[in-house]
C-alpha cells in the first residue's frame, strides 16, 4: 500500500509537451523534459 501512496502523486500529473513533428495524418512526435517521445493514433471504424 505504500508503494502506491508514493506513486499517487506522479500518476495524478499530466505530461506536458511540445508537438515537433506529423508523420503520416497518424503518427505524432513530441518534446518533453528533454525526450523525443513517438505518439501513433489508432483509428477505429
């Protein structure tokens, strides 16, 4: 129960970046706290 209460806080904060690049209408790049960091979006019908 501790472990959880510990990560509590971190699990409650958004991360927060700056879009860099649009790959493909699906794939997304993104910066933050000094990582690139790939996002793909999966569409579904």
């Amino acid at each position: 129960m501790k472990f959880l209460l510990l990560l509590l806080p971190v699990l409650l904060l958004p991360d927060v970046g700056i879009l860099t690049k649009i790959v493909d209408e699906d794939t997304l790049y993104f910066k933050t706290n000094g990582k690139k960091i790939k996002c793909r979006i999966e569409y579904s019908e």
